[in-house]
C-alpha cells in the first residue's frame, strides 16, 4: 500500500503559513525593560559578561556557567544544550581549542522535535583574543544580555498560550517555538579568513545539516526547524543604522521596522530625540527629525544588490537558511574592535530600545498578543528579589 505522502508534504508546506498578527499599542506599552539587570557593574544579566571571554579560557566557561544558570533558575521550560567542537587556531600551536555553543529552545509541550518550526535568535558570546582585555560590549555582550532578557519577558505569555491551545497544537497550523543560539568561537584569533573565524556556527551548523529527525517529521533537520535566524551583532552604541541585507527575508525586517515606528510613535524609544524624558529637559519642544535604527523599510527590490557583512549567519545561509542580520554599517567606528568597547562606552538608551524591539518582534511572531499578564510577571519578579 502506497502512504498518502504527496498530502503529507502538502501540509508541511502550508505549516510554515500563518496569518500574521501585530502586538497592541497597550502591549508595547507594557513590555518591561531590563532595569538595573544592566547594570555594567552590578546587573544580574549583563555584568557577568562584561569581561575577557576568549574561546577555550576560563573565563569563556564562565560567561557559558553563567548563561546556563540563568536559563536553569529562571526559565526551567527552555531545553538546553551544548554543542561542543574542537579546532586548531593559528595561535594554538597545534592545540585543539574546544568551542562550545549553548542552544535553549522553547517548543510548545507535547510536540515532536521535528515537528516544530523555530524562530532562532541568535548572538555570539566569545570576545577577540586581541588587543589585551578586549570586553566586546556591544560585539556581543550586549546581544546576549538582550536575548535573556527577551526569553524572560515572552516565557509566562508561551506558557499561557500553549495552555490555552492545547487540544490543537499539532493541527495544520504547524507548532512555533523559539530557540536562542548563544555561539562560540565568532572572533579570529589572528585576522579574519574561512579558517579562522566562526568556529562554532561552522560546527553547528554542518553538525545539523546532518542530525536527521525521526522519519515523517515535519522537517528534516534542525537546520531546517529554522523558520528565521536573526542574528544580533555590534549592537549598543548610539545611533546605529541598520540596513536591510536580503531580499528574501525584506518582508521580516519590514514587520522589525514598523515596531520600531510604532515604539517611537508611542513615546517608548528612550533613545529617540522626541522621547517625553528628552523632550521636557529641552527649550524648543519642535519635534526633531529622527532616524530609524531599521532605516531601509522602503528599500526597492533593485536596490537590493548583494553586500553583506560575513558573521554567524554565513553556514547557515549557505546552506539555506533564511536570515535576518541586525548589525549596523557602518560598525560603530572608534568602538569596533578596539579597547573603547567596553561597558562605559554603551549607550544604554540604545541598549534598552533594541532589547524592547527584540522581544516585541519575537512577541508578534509567536503570536502572543492577548497572553501577557505583566502585572503577574512584575509581583513574581519582586517576590524573587525579596527570598
Ligand atoms: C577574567 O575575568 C576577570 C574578571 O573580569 C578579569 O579580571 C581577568 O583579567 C579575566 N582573565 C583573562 C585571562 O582575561
Ligand atoms: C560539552 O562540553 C562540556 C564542557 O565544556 C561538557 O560539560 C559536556 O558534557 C559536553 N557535552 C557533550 C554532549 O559532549
Ligand atoms: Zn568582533
């Protein structure tokens, strides 16, 4: 007897389908911030990444410690895991150098793992071996702390929704999770090539290419679970640009975009000239012009033509992989690279307004509109802090 598979094929395609609905002005307004977890000194999220992590020292294993508790004591729904590879460096005299990604991924319960389409987003929390004491503040201990951040804020509301769908979540809508891939081993250790560099999204990605699913999952791989790959990087100093890098995923920058506009509208982008905080502090209450960080909305299909920046997403773009590539040009000059990116040199407006764009963006594609309660969410968070 021949199987239906022609149907069965047909319905994964229509899986990856969904109508696409926006958050409400009263969610944005809601959607807390990060607060005092920022702190660059003190803050529960960020400051423990504020220092040297090059890949295969210590203090690496320590930032990845402090990650895995953080997911561990706050968020035990998210599954976690290591994917570990090893390489030479052109600095390692032969030495194998272990590289080690953290992957924590929220499926809706009861789901099989390969029935699950993800949006992946993604931040690389190693820092370059030179000059001496590099911190890597926006490059990219920032993105990281932005994506906990984000996992915090959307995980009651997933919850929630789950709960409240769960008699059809296996129906032809197709099941959404999130995934966070914090990734190792970003930085050369001498100067960019194929070689050296993206040590560990090489290795995952090539590992996943090849990890095949049961037989008549969904999606084949856990490359292919990956709906969008949004890679944050160089993210935290004033007044970035961010252009829109691929045609194919416009459509996606687009939705990233008008958050950003509405947020801005609503008075919620602290860094914007025309927030209400800057506006009662200056003489003349004109509105000033302000600049998108996501500036390309309107970008025609021709003018898109073809450059983009070599990071993370690039093993996984070559081998299909829809990507959106949040990371400004220019590279905030003075900063990139160089000793000034540390935590004093963040600007923490920036900051706190790419983290309420990120976890908005992931709000609206996983669909949580009506799930939010903050109020509960904030009495739990200070029942936390007074144990
Ligand atoms: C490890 O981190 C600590 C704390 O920030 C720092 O003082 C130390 O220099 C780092 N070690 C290396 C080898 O960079
Ligand atoms: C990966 O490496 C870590 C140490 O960095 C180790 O604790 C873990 O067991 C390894 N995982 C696997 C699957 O080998
Ligand atoms: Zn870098």
């Amino acid at each position: 007897m021949k199987p239906p598979l022609q149907l069965l094929s047909l319905a994964a395609v229509l899986a990856r389908g969904w109508a696409y609905k926006t958050v409400s002005d009263d969610t944005l307004r809601h959607i807390p911030g990060p607060g005092d977890d920022f702190d660059i000194h003190k803050g529960a999220l960020l400051a423990p990444i504020l220092r040297p992590r090059v890949s295969g020292t210590e203090n690496n294993t320590l930032v990845l410690r402090h990650f895995i508790d953080f997911f561990k004591t706050n968020l035990p729904e998210w599954r976690l895991e290591l994917h570990n590879s090893t390489s030479t460096t052109p600095t390692s005299h032969g030495k194998e150098i272990p590289f080690v990604n953290l992957i924590a991924t929220r499926d809706p319960p009861g789901t099989n793992v390969g029935d699950v389409g993800r949006l992946a987003m993604v931040a690389h929390y190693d820092s370059k071996l030179t000059p001496k004491g590099f911190i890597g503040a926006i490059d990219s201990a920032a993105p990281c702390a932005m994506l906990m951040h984000m996992a915090r804020t959307v995980d009651a509301a997933l919850t929630k929704m789950w709960e409240a769908q769960k008699d059809n979540l296996n129906d032809l809508e197709g099941a959404k999770g999130v995934q966070i891939l914090l990734l190792d081993g970003e930085e050369a250790f001498v100067s960019w090539t194929a070689t050296d560099s993206l040590y560990g999204s090489r290795a995952l990605a090539s590992d996943w290419e090849h990890s095949y699913h049961p037989a008549m999952s969904t999606y084949r791989t856990p490359l292919d679970s990956i709906d969008l790959f949004v890679l944050l990087d160089l993210l935290g100093s004033a007044h970035p640009t961010v252009p829109s890098y691929f045609k194919t995923t416009h459509w996606a920058y687009k939705h990233m975009a008008t958050i950003e506009e509405r947020l801005r509208k609503l008075g919620l982008f602290k860094s914007s000239p025309n927030h209400p905080n800057r506006m009662a502090k200056r003489k003349n209450k004109k509105p000033r012009e302000e600049k998108q960080f996501l500036f390309e909305k309107d970008k025609k299909n021709s003018a898109f033509i073809g450059g983009f920046v070599e990071d993370d997403h690039v093993p996984f773009m070559k081998r299909g992989v829809d990507i959106l590539h949040l990371i400004p040009n220019p590279f905030p000059v003075g900063i990139w690279h160089e000793m000034a990116d540390d935590g004093e040199h963040l600007d923490m407006d920036t900051v706190d307004d790419w983290t309420l764009l990120v976890t908005a963006f992931v709000a609206e594609w996983m669909d949580l509109e009506g799930f939010f309660d903050f109020k509960a969410q904030k009495r739990k968070a200070e029942e936390k802090t007074e144990l």
